[in-house]
C-alpha cells in the first residue's frame, strides 16, 4: 500500500515533483493500466507504459513531496520485458494519447495483467481467491480477437473524439483535457475508420461521436458544438445519420442529467442486431462497444441463470433491454420480467425493443428507490448490470431480500465487483462462477461476469 501522507508541508507549499526521473525496478500491475515502483527512499510509483519485472527510467507526471503516491511514465526501458513489443500505434506512448493502456504488450500478456487485477481486486476487496470465485483464472478473448505480437484487433464501434483549438479531432491524452490529433485509431472499428472523422478540420466542434452499428449498417455521428458554436456542413466519406448534441446545464448538469440531442438529418438512433433481435438504440444510448459482446455476454448469463418456464425475473440496470429480452423468452408466457432503468432515454428504447413481449415490464428510475416500490416481494432470478460504480451495499441488500435461486452480476469494474460480492457474502450469497472476458483489448478494461447462489446453510 502507499505510504501514509508525510506530516511536513502543506500541499500549498510542498515542491512538485512532476519531471523528475527514478530509475526503478517495475513491480506488480495495478488496476488502472499501469504498474507499481518504489524509488530508493520508499517513495510509491505508479508508472504507465511499462510491464511487470522490467528496469525503467520513470518520469513523474504528477505529484508533490507530500502525496502518498506519484504518478509516472516510463520514458526510457533499460531492462525489457519478454512481453514488450513495439506499440503498433504512433500515438501510444508518454504523453501522447491516454485511450490504450497496454499497446506496448503482447495480447497474451495483456489478458494475464487483466486477469492478474481481477485476482487481487477480489483478494483485498472481497475477501475471496479465484478458486472461492469458481473462476479458472483466465480472461478470455472475444471470438476472432486473437491477433498476433504487433497487431491491433479493430473492435471499438462507438468511439469519442474530442476537437482541439485548431478543428483537429483526437482522443484525450491520460489524465487530461488536452487533445492528441489522431489520423487513424487502431482499436476504433472499420466501419468508424471508414467515416474518415480524423481527416476533416471540425471548427467550432467540441466533441465528435462516431457509431457503426453490428449487424445493421447503420452509422451515425453526434457533433455537440463550443458555446456558441455553429454546426458544419457534414461530409464524410460514407453515408451517416448526423445529430447534434448539447451537454446538460445549470441543474441538469449538476445531477449528470442525459446530454440533448436533436436530429439534423437521418435516424435519430442506430439498430443493433444481437441474438436473434433487432435493438433500437437511440443516441447516446448505451450498448456494449465490442460488436460480439452482447451476444457473448448474454450467453454467460443465461448459461449461469438457467433461466426456468414461468420464473419471474429482474433486470436491474436494463438499458436497452438486452438481458430482459432474452431472460423474457426463456422463462416464457407464463413468466415475468421487469426491467428497471434511470435513463429516460434507454428506457424509451426498451420499450420499444420489447414491445412483443407482453410479459416483459420496464419501469423508469434509480434501482434503489423503485425496486421496493414495485411490490415484488420474491424473484427466481435477477441480472445487475450496474454502472462503473458497481450496485451498492443498499442495492445489494434489496435484491438479496428477494431470495433469488440465481443472481448475474455483469462487471466492467473488478473493484465495484469485489465490493458488492462481498456485501452478498454478508447477505447469504456466494460465487456459484465467475467468467472474465477480454472486450476492451489494448486497455486495462475488463469484462466480468459472475453467477451467485445462496451460501450453504451451515450444520
């Protein structure tokens, strides 16, 4: 652990350290796309842009006297890792675009750090090993991900450009609001790189989002203008529905209200195709950004729940309605499921994706406050795919009441997951398994999916 904060100088008038240079040998990997160090006066490093074992040079980027940790960049590698390779991307490196973490690490090697952290995150956060977790200790790839050393798979269909002073779109630097001009993003999908977003000036643009939906064809760009700004007259390099965007103020903003968007011309959403269904997503919506893992996720979760004829079921975070609508035609007729959203427009979609479905119901607001109010006092089985934050001891607690056979817990945090595993354990539920996927390779982002029982009653 860090060491505790030094009781000298205030943080107003302690030195920064930002700039100065450790050479240091590279411990563990840490969550967060980079590794811990300590310098020869015990100071803790966390350095990006290097792996586990390797002698670096380490440049600090953030930090004073004071702080419990710095933040570092590897600027020069003196003793290599034999799972370092070149980045294949020119923007990858210390100080340049903060998008991809692992560029400089051969694919095999990334998805053993990611299973490394999901590891030590269920260790110290929950209490628990892989094997408590029925987990093999693996993150599997995503099917047709497997490239070889030096190459990028292409899996981002949804990527977000900022625009800097000069009307040159990016990606921001780590940490940063500074933008790094792109003309090319490997991971960003062909169907995006096809838009030619990175070729064009965007004046009086602030951001650019580019979606190429799977299975569909549909593209679509949302350009939300600077105060003031003007829309372009928009020309890509292939046929796009183009919206314009507007971010939350005054009191929306302070509540992380949804950002406005207005159609100019086309769709206002884009159709997702995954097991068997067509899905509307409106923008800014949320759908999974890898094109295989809604139909990969879908597949561990029903394989976990094993889903009855006539169980009633919840789908708790539900966004467009994914899991509700495969829980709805497994459990039937003669089933249930409700599905609970906060985002407006979300659930505006699920209801419209699932408007077959009669036994299918979403409800709009925050989980916590609507769930009791349903009047649903018993469940068979439950899904939680919680935001980044995870779902909350609270949260944890009313689905637990419920007494579920099963319960999916979908992960793109492995903290938020150790934290509400472990209020489970302390509600009467335990890891039946746990399945790690790789859908967000060249960063520290992982996908976790894991199914929970109720402990067994002791004797």
């Amino acid at each position: 652990m860090p060491p505790a904060t030094p009781p000298a100088a205030s943080p107003e008038t302690a030195p920064s350290l930002v700039g100065r240079e450790y050479e240091v040998e590279i411990g563990p990997v840490a969550h967060g796309g980079h590794c811990i160090a300590r310098t020869e006066e015990g100071r803790v490093l966390f350095v990006r842009h290097t792996l586990p074992g390797e002698r670096v040079v380490a440049k600090v980027t953030e930090g004073r006297e004071d702080s419990r940790f710095l933040r570092a960049d590897a600027v020069e590698v003196l003793d290599p890792s034999k799972d370092r390779v070149e980045a294949p991307c020119p923007f990858a490196g210390p100080g340049l675009c903060g998008g991809c973490d692992w560029q400089h690490a051969a694919p095999g090697a990334q998805r053993r750090l990611k299973a490394s952290v999901v590891a030590e995150q269920l260790a110290r956060l929950a209490g628990i090993t892989a094997e408590d977790a029925g987990w093999d200790g693996t993150v599997e790839p995503a099917p047709g991900d497997k490239v070889p050393k030096g190459e990028v798979p292409a899996w981002r269909t949804r990527v977000h450009y900022s625009v800097d002073d000069e009307g040159r779109a990016g990606l921001l630097r780590h940490r940063s609001h500074e933008v790094q001009p792109v003309d090319r993003c490997l991971i960003a999908a062909p169907e995006v790189s096809e838009l030619g977003v990175e070729k064009r000036r965007w004046p009086q643009i602030a951001t650019v989002d580019a979606t190429a939906a799977t299975g569909s064809g549909d593209r679509q760009v949302v350009l939300t203008p600077r105060p003031g700004g003007r829309l372009p007259l928009v020309e890509l390099d292939r046929p796009v529905s183009v919206l314009r965007g507007e971010e939350p103020r005054g009191r929306g903003a302070e509540r992380g209200g949804e950002r406005t968007v207005h159609r100019v011309h086309g769709r206002p959403f884009v159709r997702e195709r995954a097991i068997g269904r067509t899905w509307r997503i409106s923008a800014g919506g949320f759908w999974q950004v890898h094109p295989r893992a809604a139909e990969l996720l879908v597949e561990a979760v029903m394989t976990g729940l094993t889903p009855r004829r006539g169980e009633m079921a919840l789908d708790l975070y539900c966004g467009a309605g994914l899991f509700a609508g495969a829980l709805a035609e497994r459990v039937g007729e003669k089933g249930a499921v409700l599905g609970i959203e906060s985002s407006k427009r979300a659930v505006e979609d699920a209801r419209h994706n699932l408007a077959d479905l009669d036994r299918v119901r979403v409800e709009r607001g925050n989980v916590e406050q609507i769930l009791p109010r349903t009047g649903i006092t018993e469940a068979d089985i439950v899904v939680l795919d919680p935001p980044r934050s995870g779902a909350g001891r609270k949260t944890v607690r009313q689905v637990a009441s419920l007494g579920p056979r099963r319960i999916a817990y979908v992960a793109c945090d492995p903290a938020a997951l150790a934290r509400d595993l472990a209020y489970f354990r302390e509600e009467g539920y335990v890891p039946h398994f746990l399945r790690a996927f790789d859908l967000f390779p060249m960063t520290h982002h992982v996908e976790c999916v894991a199914i929970l029982k109720p402990a067994p009653k002791r004797p």
